[in-house]
C-alpha cells in the first residue's frame, strides 16, 4: 500500500507539473498582492502559516459567506483529511469531526477550540456544532498531525480552532432564510468599538425545521401464516446481508435552536488587553405522528400491531407481535453555556504573558425512549435519560524570544471535567417532568495538569525547527455505578497515568516557490466519562457497557510535505503521514455473553493508520478559481487479541477514500459558488461484515454537487450596506438519496436575505 501511495503521488506531481507548466496561458488578468493572515494554533504564537512547519487549513468568514454553510461543522467538510460525520442534517445530534484517519464515531480525537477554548463536554468529548453561529466566525484554523506536544489528550488527529469576529466600529447585521421540510433560520447582531480601547458584539440565532422521515422503522418476518394478511411492506437487508422489511417511519423529526452570545475586547493600556465571551445554546428535537405503511390486504386501513401476514409470499410469511411502540422515538433537549476570559499582557518589549480561563456547562442533556411494547403515541411508559456535565479550566502561557531568531513558549495547563448519568422510569414518556424511579446512575470526574515548553528556531529564512514538549498527568476519580434500583452502589478507586509527549518539525523553504516539511511526534488520548463508567442497554436489548479500568490511548505520528507555487495564482500541496496507535479503545463483544449482545470497550488493540493527502488551487482570471483536493487512507487494525477478527480489517467509522472539487465565480455583484463532495463507504462493525449499501443502518458511499448564487445589489448603490445580499443554494442538487445510518434528506433549496450595516 505504501508504495502504491508513493507511485501516485509521484505520478500525480508528473501530470500536475507538466500540465500546469502551460498553464500561465489561462491566468489572464493580474491580481493584487493579498497580506498573508496569521494563524495562532499550530504553535500558539502567531506566524503566517507559510512560516509553519506543519498541515495548516484556513477557512475564512469569506469562504463560509460563498457557500451555503448553515452549521460550523458543515465548513469543515472540503478540507484535506477532514471527515464531517452528519447524517441527517440540523437534526443530527452525533454528528463529528475528525482528522487524520481516526474514527469519527464521537468528536474524541480531534480537538476543537473556540478562541481557543476547548467546547468538548466533559461526558463524551462531543462537540456541539449548532451553538456555534457561522455568521459570528472570522476565520477556522485547521491544524492536522498530532498536537499533545502542545495540547494534551484529544489532540491526537489535529487541532481545529474557531476564532470569532471583533468588530473595529459600528457593525450590525440580520439575516433570515428558508428551505425545504419547512425550515427556517433567522440571525442578528450588533458591535462597535469604542475610542480604540473597547470592542463588544452581541448576536442571536434562531434555527428550527419541521425535518423529514429519517428513522425507518424495520422488523424481520419469520415462516408461517397469519391474519389478517398486509400489503405496504419494502423488502430489504441488514447491513450484514439477512433479510429484513422496512414497515414505516418514526415521523417527522423536528428540530430548534437557540443561541445567544457576547463579546467584549478591551485594550486596558498599551500591551495589555482582555477579553471576555459567553455563549448560551438551548436546542432539542422531537418527532411527529409516526407512519405505517402496512396495509390490510382486504380493506386498505393501516395496520400498526398484532401478529400479521405478508400478503402474496411463498412460503408464507409473519410478522409476530407487532406494537405500536416499534415506531415510537423519544425527544431531547440540551442546554449549553459556555464563559471564556483571557488577556494579554506584555512585560517587557518582547516578553508576552498569556493568561485564559474557561467553564463550559451541560445542565441539561436528556432524552426519552418510549416502552416499545406498551407505549403508543399519545403516552405510556418509557425510561429518561438525564447526563448533565461540566469542565473548566485554565492555563497560563509565557512567550520569551532570545534574539531575533528564536523563540521560547511555555505553559501551565489544568483542566477538570465532571459528569453523572441518571436514568428514570416514566409513566407517560411524553412527559419527563414526572419522573419517578430511578433504575440507573453512573458518574466520575478527571482531571489533567500539563506542562509544556517549545523552542522555534529561524536558522536561517529558509530553515526553520520547532521542538516541542509536553507533561501531563491525568487522574480519574470519584467513579460510581448502580445498575439497578435494587442494586447496590459500586464505588471505583482512583487511578492516574503520567504521559510525556515530543514533537519535532522542520521546514526548508530552497525557492520561494517551493516549501518541504516534516514533523515527528506523539500524542495520548485519556477515556473519557462515558467510556469509564455508562452502561446502557438499547431497545433491541444489546448491552453496551463502560469499563472503568481503561488505559490511555498512545499515538506516534509523522508527516512529510510539500508546496509548489509554479506560477501566480497556483498552489499544489501533497502531504504522506503515518499513525501508530498503541490501546486504541474499541468496542468487543463481550467472551462471557455466549448470546452476543454484550459489547464492552476495551484498550484491545494496535492500529495502523497511512495516508496521503493531495490540493491544487487555481485562480484562472481575476474572477475565477478552482480548487481539488483528495485523501487517501488505509487505516486498519493491526493487533486485537479480544477481537481477532477486526485484524486486518478496516477501523471503523473511517472512509478509505474523499475528494472534493469546486469552483467560484466572482464579477461585479455576483458570486456562483459550485462544490463536490464524496466520500467512501464506512463500516461500523470491526470485523467489517456491514457490507451492504443503500439499508437502513447503513453508511453508503455518496458524491453530491452544491450550489449557490448570491447577488449583492446595493454593492454600487450604497457602500454601507454594499455587503447585503440575496442568495439561492440547492444541496445536493442530483437528489441523491442514500443512507448514512438514517436516511439522508435528499435534495434542499435554499433562500436567504441579509442586511449588513
């Protein structure tokens, strides 16, 4: 694999060079020298990313504006490496990010900051994309390779940094839009700054639609006649390939949100500013009326319960004991705050102390499921699940140069994270205000203390070196569990792992034209919460539980690198980098269950990950760029003595092959923006027998095409408001249905207005 990765890459720089080598006949207009901007995550210092040795993405608010990007997460997707996992648009509430070939079954690897505070939950690391309005970002730093040198645990794919505008004088803006299943966003804010010393925005954003049926409802028919006789069902299969029928839906699944957020910079004297932001994020999702398409085969009404007939099979064929509940789904609701304070002081002419402090807040985090067999619609019995959390933190930074070609970063980093899990029985599961029994509770803390230093060299303007250091230790306590009402209360010992992580990158720049870089280094990922300590058991009965001996997870990581700029207007970068991952946490069945339906997670295996990332941008005229990227990865399982049938297989939840390609068209008034996006098939068991596409559960191999036309009319008329504008954006315009576990909503349309001032 590793030689055919080198023979494409190769061959991929033959054909570029010698087709671009022409190319300068397409560049028919000059364009203006662009400041380069400066990045602060990949060494916490700000630099330009050309100066940096690593694989650095910028997104900037101009780049999310062109596209039709509704949730943060959603600019992320065309970047090189990068997987977005969102299955059914806003309603997602599993939807990830994940860098570098790690699974994106939950946001744990990759770490995202905003203004560089981590807004993982202190319960799965889950990151919540929808509190985040696009229309507040200045720009997204993506920083791929493993960062706990710097960063600590949940660095080990990259860095993703959402950093937020700071108005310079009056700023005001509202926007609204609507698309299809009756959807609807609508965005406000108003900053100015003040003397030069005081800035401030405030914003809200509302989003909400009516969704759409993605939750089929399916159930296995066994031999033998029954009736009454029913009509209506869809033959399918498992994703193993066993024989299933899709009988309905679980309705329409409906979703809101609500964010509010504020911000204030002041520049107290000079060489000294703070700032401050807060953030509140309410959101939840139900279901309407559910469907059945089942039908009785002598009268036509719907049929939703007893022990049925499948009309015109041979050898005949039953469904057993169907219940109204089978098409039941619960709803939930979450509540998210987040406060962040840093300030910036200079002690001397070049010594720079940095000081942040952040608490992110869960109070709310709960859901209900339906009894599947005695609850209907309108009420009966059901379980709440209730998983409020927090984590808070702080760090204190000190950048010192010596000379002009050397810098020093050093820093002390503590974090702690808490959360409890508490399940109840309901009465009427539509009403979790009347809880009354609990059956379950689980709960425990960690905490984190790094030390980091890092020393950037500039030996010469074409040589640069950073090397990187970190400490941590990691301690989690407080552990408890009850599996029943009746049970008794397990309490856990504490336990506490020290973990030392380098790194070393260099970059060699012999022409202006062309950049090599390399980097080596290490990274650790503690279990979170939930991996410690939550059981639960799933509405088919599968058993999925916690395991509170976990060990940390280890990664070793290199990269090497290259960027030509052949002439004005082009970019070609092309990156190969190796993942060696030590007690990687998997889910195994569990050996003492002989029924099979107990998984547990485990540190049970050895994973290899490889891969190749190559980009091209082109801006062809004044008014024209293109742009191609794709990744390639061969991510597999190397050693899993729990599991020996996961060796060798693909891990899971990690698409082998992603390309993406677009265009923008700039002139006058308008912009068309144009974008294509596939991505390989992902299995989600580990000995991958999940190899059947297009059924429910299913994640399918999918390409879609996007588009956007925005037009700014009073861009002549009045400079003020020169930045208004009307748009139309269709996704997925070749309406492609497919299944990424729930069904995929198909093609949307889009319309929107904004006013900016």
């Amino acid at each position: 694999m590793a030689r055919g990765f080198l023979n494409l890459f190769l061959g991929f720089l033959l054909v570029l060079s010698e087709s671009l080598v022409s190319g300068p006949i397409l560049w028919a207009a000059e364009t203006a020298e662009v400041l380069p901007e400066l990045v602060v995550t990949a060494t916490k210092t700000e630099r330009s990313p050309e100066d940096v040795p690593a694989s650095i993405t910028v997104i900037t608010s101009k780049d999310i504006e062109r596209q039709n990007i509704q949730l943060a997460d959603e600019a992320l997707k065309q970047v090189p490496s990068t997987f977005t996992r969102r299955g059914k648009g806003w309603m997602d509430t599993l939807a990830a990010v994940n860098l570098r070939g790690f699974p994106a079954d939950s946001q744990k690897r990759t770490l995202v900051l905003l203004d560089g505070q981590d807004i993982s939950t202190g319960y799965t690391n889950r990151v919540t994309w929808s509190s985040i309005p696009v229309e507040n970002i200045e720009r997204i730093e993506v920083v791929r390779g493993p960062f706990s040198a710097l960063y600590g645990g949940t660095a080990m794919g990259g860095v993703i940094n959402i950093i937020t505008k700071t108005p310079k004088k009056l700023e005001m803006q509202t926007s609204a839009g609507y698309a299809s299943y009756d959807t609807w966003n609508y965005y406000m804010s108003v900053g100015n700054r003040w003397q030069d010393k005081v800035s401030f925005q405030v914003n809200y954003k509302y989003m909400v639609t009516d969704g759409y049926p993605a939750n089929l409802v399916t159930k296995t028919a066994s031999k033998g006649s029954a009736t009454p006789q029913v009509v209506g069902w869809q033959p399918t299969r498992t994703t193993t390939g066993s024989s299933t029928y899709i009988i309905g839906d679980t309705g329409d699944n409906s979703w809101f949100s609500h964010v509010a957020s504020a911000k204030v910079s002041w520049d107290v004297a000079p060489g000294h500013k703070i700032n401050f932001f807060s953030l509140f994020n309410w959101n939840g999702y139900d279901y309407g009326l559910f469907h059945s398409y089942l039908r009785n085969s002598a009268t036509g009404a719907p049929v939703f319960s007893g022990t049925l007939g499948l009309f015109g099979t041979s050898p005949p064929l039953k469904f057993s004991n169907l219940k109204k509940g089978t098409f039941l789904s619960g709803n939930g609701r979450e509540f998210t705050q987040v406060y962040h304070l840093d300030s910036e002081h200079r002690l001397w002419d070049t010594t720079i102390l940095k000081l942040r402090a952040g608490f992110l807040y869960q109070p709310d985090n709960w859901y209900t499921t339906p009894d599947s067999t005695q609850a209907t619609a309108r009420g009966g019995p059901g379980k709440l699940s209730s998983t409020p959390s927090y984590s808070w933190g702080g760090e204190m930074q000190l950048d010192h140069p010596v000379g002009t070609k050397q810098l020093f970063t050093g820093g002390l980093v503590y974090k702690k994270s808490w959360a409890g899990t508490e399940e109840f029985n309901l009465q009427n599961w539509t009403d979790p205000d009347q809880k009354g029994l609990r059956t379950y509770q689980a709960k425990g803390s960690d905490h984190n203390l790094g030390l980091y230093l890092q020393d950037e060299i500039t030996w010469h303007p074409k040589f640069t070196t950073v090397l990187g250091m970190r400490l941590d230790w990691w301690q989690t306590y407080g552990g408890m569990y009850q599996v029943s009402a009746t049970a008794p209360k397990v309490h856990l010992p504490s336990r506490d792992k020290w973990s030392l992580n380098p790194k070393f990158a260099l970059l060699y720049r012999p022409w202006d034209r062309l950049s090599l870089r390399a980097s080596v280094g290490t990274a650790f990922r503690p279990p979170n919460v939930y991996e410690l300590y939550r059981t639960w058991v799933s509405s088919s009965g599968h058993i999925y539980k916690g395991n509170p001996s976990l060990k940390p997870e280890r990664n070793l990581g290199w990269e090497a690198g290259v960027t030509l700029k052949l002439f004005k207007g082009n970019t070609l970068t092309a990156t190969v980098f190796q993942n060696f991952v030590d007690d990687l946490i998997y889910r195994v069945t569990d050996p003492a269950d002989p029924s099979g339906k107990t998984s547990t997670y485990q540190n049970a295996a050895k994973a290899q990950i490889l891969g190749l990332e190559m980009e091209v941008t082109q801006k062809l005229f004044r008014w024209l760029e293109v742009f191609g990227n794709t990744t390639l990865l061969d991510p597999r399982i190397r050693k899993n003595p729990l599991d020996p049938n996961s060796v060798g297989k693909n891990i899971t939840y990690v698409p082998r092959q992603q390309f993406n390609c677009g265009l923008n068209l700039h002139y006058g008034m308008i912009n068309i923006n144009l974008t294509g996006h596939y991505v390989s098939k992902l299995y989600t068991r580990s000995d991958n027998r999940d190899t059947v596409s297009r059924v429910p559960g299913s994640y399918d191999p999918f390409f879609t095409l996007d588009a956007k036309l925005t037009v700014m009319p009073l861009q002549k008329l009045n400079p003020a408001l020169g930045k208004s504008f009307v748009s139309v954006a269709v996704n997925n315009i070749l309406d492609r249905r497919y299944f990424y576990y729930y069904l995929t909503p198909g093609r949307t349309v889009w319309t929107q207005v904004g006013l900016k001032y």
